[in-house]
C-alpha cells in the first residue's frame, strides 16, 4: 500500500493545496517554489502537520 501525502505550496502564512501524491511522487516533484508535503503518519488533506522534501524522504 502506497502513502499518501498532500503537496502545497506555502505563499506567506498561507497554504495552497496542490494535489494528494504519493511520497514517490512527492520526491519526484520539481524543486520549485516553497513546496511542503503532509506528514505521512496523518490523514492526507485533513492534518496542518507538514515537512519539507528532506524530512519527507527520511521519514520513509
């Protein structure tokens, strides 16, 4: 079973959903921007727990 993750994109205080990717799919994600993911231990797109690409790739 794949991990899902929310990927948004952090613009000030605020948080702008992207999509629900895999963890996969989350690393492979252009280096763009201020992009963070939601923690992979809470429900995807309900948690306001997030990490960055680096936190992300050890955590799995």
């Amino acid at each position: 079973m794949q991990k899902i993750v929310e990927a948004v994109v952090r613009n000030g205080d605020q948080r702008v959903p992207v999509g629900l990717v895999s963890i996969k799919q989350a690393l492979e994600m252009p280096e763009r921007g201020m992009l963070e993911f939601s923690h992979p231990a809470y429900e995807a797109g309900k948690t306001d727990i997030f990490v960055n690409r680096e936190t992300l790739s050890k955590l799995m």
